[in-house]
C-alpha cells in the first residue's frame, strides 16, 4: 500500500487504475498511507468487516487483527463491551443503540446518508453501485452462478438496466401494477411482447443489488419455464432461494443469512424452498417449481 504519490495500479491484482477507482484508509495507517483499488475489486473482493475495505481474503484485515477490536460503525478503538450482530461487528454501545442500514440492518454508526436519501452504513455507502458497466459485471456473475450451479438460464436472455426510484415506479405502472402497495420494491423483472428487461434502483449496495439481480433472474426463468407457479409465497420464494444459493457461491454466507431472518413474504418462501430442498435436493427443487401450480 503505497502513499498518496504512488504508481497508478491496484493495490489487490496491480490493475492500471481508471477515474472510477477508489483509495481508503485505515484508521489505524499514518495519514499519507492509503489503499487504491480498481473498479473490478470494488466490485467483486470480499470486505472486512471492521474497516470496510476491500481485500483478497474474507474475514479482517491485517491490520484490524493487529490493532485490536475497532467499532464497525465509527472507527473508534472500544474501550469497553463489543456488541455483535450475527457475525458482524464489533460495535460500541453507542453504534449498537443508532439507526440501523436502510440496505443491511445493521447500525449506521456515523450520520450517514446513502443514496436515495437512505440511512447507510460504511459498508453499503462504500458499495453503492451506479454505473452501468458495474452493474453489468454485478449481474454476469449472477447470472454466471446461476447457470453454472443451477443449471438454468434464460431462452430469450435479457440484461439489467439501473433506473431512479421514480423511473421504477412508472415501469411498475406500465406493468398495471401499484407502486406504493407491498412495500418498496427495489427491481421488477417485465416482459412485453418482444421487450423484456430487469430494472433495479441505482445506488444499492453490491450486495443487495447482487441479490435483486438474482431474484428477477429467477423472475425471468419462472415466466418461461414454470409460469403456472401462483402461489405468492413459493413464487417470490423461488425467486429468494435462488438469490440465496448464489450468496451462498459467491462466499457471502452472512448477507445470505440475513435473507433468512426476514419474517416477511420473501422471508418464508426461502425458508420453505430450503425445506422442499432438504428433501429432493436442488434439481428437485427446480423440477418441483417446473410442476408447481
């Protein structure tokens, strides 16, 4: 990691940077000392989950093992108890009291305001996709997993557009549907005729938008090879378990643990698509929503 005057490469695979690459720096580092890192490992490294930067191995960072437990949300060295959630963390008892991620639940820690006017955490500012070109490699990976592990794909394949919220509330619209019922939606998969598409909000984290790439993939399968599937529960659950497995393969076990926790419509689907797979295995599941009605 070299300082401010250093050479314009990647510090993680020594990639020539572009403008969209990005520097940090631990708090724990003298001031001069950063780290500069590529727009394909902004994309696709794993993250401490202290210091919030990117880097070639899960789990944290070298020097967060080194100088002991830092707050996740302010950065400052605790002084006493550490709070975890799940397996993030640690957070100070006045991180762990603050609002929660918009993105993640987890705490905020400093005043932060993602995009969109939403509470953000480090990590899910940090991320906030609003590139096309990274949104594209976000949704080639999923779209890779789910292919690769699967085994399905797309007949008349489609791609990924990032829009602002109003932009998604007139696709909705479009779609005959109701834009302020059932929540937020933060992607839609539609298909018109000729015209499909998924869109999805521009300014969410990687992880979550890696999700909602996922889940209107599996949309997309389910129009052209289950389309009898009703039921809403085992329908968006489909489109859940399939987001989970490719968490699962792409090493973010915690963001696909948290898909678990939700009590929600989404929620319960996965959790019965993950019971219908302890019983037939994963093509079973895939043979079962071909003849689900």
């Amino acid at each position: 990691m070299n300082g401010a005057g250093g050479p314009g490469f990647c510090h993680l695979c020594g990639r020539p940077l572009s403008d969209r690459a990005r520097r940090f720096h631990h708090p724990a580092w003298p001031a001069q000392q950063q780290l500069r890192v590529c727009e394909v490992c902004l994309a696709e490294k794993p993250r401490c989950p202290v210091c919030h930067m990117p880097g070639n191995a899960a789990g944290a960072c070298a020097t967060c093992r080194a100088v002991g437990p830092l707050c996740a949300g302010c950065g400052r060295k605790i002084s006493r108890r550490a709070v975890h959630f799940g397996q993030s963390g640690p957070y100070c008892a006045e991180c762990a009291a603050g609002p929660r991620c918009h993105s993640c639940g987890l705490p905020v820690g400093r005043d932060r305001t993602g995009a969109n006017g939403r509470p953000s955490c480090a990590a899910c500012a940090a991320t906030a996709v609003v590139a096309a070109d990274e949104a594209t490699r976000i949704y080639r990976a999923a779209e890779r997993v789910i292919h690769d592990e699967l085994g399905l794909s797309l007949n008349v394949p489609t791609s990924l557009t990032l829009v602002e919220p109003d932009e998604l509330d007139a696709v909705l619209r479009d779609m005959g549907e109701d834009p302020t019922s059932g929540g937020e939606t933060l992607g839609v998969y539609t298909r018109r005729g000729r015209r499909r598409g998924i869109y999805a909000v521009a300014g969410l984290p990687r992880l979550l938008l890696l999700q909602v790439a996922a889940h209107e993939l599996a949309h997309a399968w389910q129009m052209e090879s289950a389309p009898l599937l009703r039921d809403p529960v085992l329908r968006e659950g489909f489109a859940e378990w399939v987001a989970y497995r490719v968490l699962l393969a792409l090493g973010e076990g915690e963001a696909a643990e948290r898909m678990l926790a939700r009590e929600d419509t989404y929620g319960q689907g996965v959790r019965r698509l993950l019971e219908i797979e302890r019983q037939v295995g994963v093509q079973g599941v895939i043979e079962w929503c071909r003849r689900a009605r």
